[in-house]
C-alpha cells in the first residue's frame, strides 16, 4: 500500500481538468461534513420498529471517480447504528485498498495547490 501523497499525486496526474473542479468542490463538501460529524454520536427515536435489530451500517452517500488510467477512488459515507445511538463513519478505498482520511486531506491539499497555480498562472 502507497502512503497517501504520493496516491493523491499518482491519482490525479491522470484526471482532467474539469473532473479535478468536480472532486474538489464534493471533497471540501465532504470535508465539513466529516468535521461535524467525526466522534460525534446521536440518538435517534424515530425508527422503533428497528429498536431492537443488531448493529447495522447504513450508506449515507457513496462518491466515485475514475481517472484516465482507470484507477478507482471510491468514498462511502456511513451511518452505523446500535440500539438507539448512531455514528458516522467513512471508509475510503483506491483501487480497492482502503486508506485512511489521510487521502482526502492529500487530495485536497494538491487540488488547491494546482488549481491555484492555474488560476494564477
């Protein structure tokens, strides 16, 4: 498994233009999202008919980008809920080895980088 830098690199090298705006603009989305729900939990009475169901894991919202050299990024976000209570979580996965959030803060920090420079330039 690569560290994630040097993925987000890899990654987008071979994405074009108009694709890097799009996964900019859902990865800063993505990005508050996950910083108000990260360690946070909530309790939900609404679903009593599942009061008692086993943990379950809910898709929330699931992203996918393909590059030019067919590699795969795939974010899920999750809602896990047990009895009463709920968490967010989510997985990250490049060509089907998951990573960490890591790889989205990477993304992120070479997406503005190189989209500045361009604006600029």
């Amino acid at each position: 498994m690569l560290d994630s830098d040097s993925v987000a690199h890899d990654f987008l090298a071979h994405l074009e233009d108009a694709e890097k705006t799009d996964l900019l603009n859902t990865l800063l989305a993505l990005n508050h999202v996950h910083h108000k729900n990260t360690d946070a939990s909530f309790f939900s009475y609404r679903a009593f008919k599942k009061l008692f169901d086993r943990e379950t894991s809910e898709c929330v919202q699931s992203y996918r980008f393909i590059n030019g050299r067919n590699n795969e990024l795939l974010i899920n976000q999750l809602k896990d809920r047990s009895f009463l209570k709920s968490h967010y979580r989510i997985e990250i996965f490049y060509d089907l080895e998951e990573y960490g959030y890591q790889l989205i803060e990477a993304l992120l920090a070479e997406l503005k980088e190189s989209l500045l420079v361009k604006s600029y330039a």
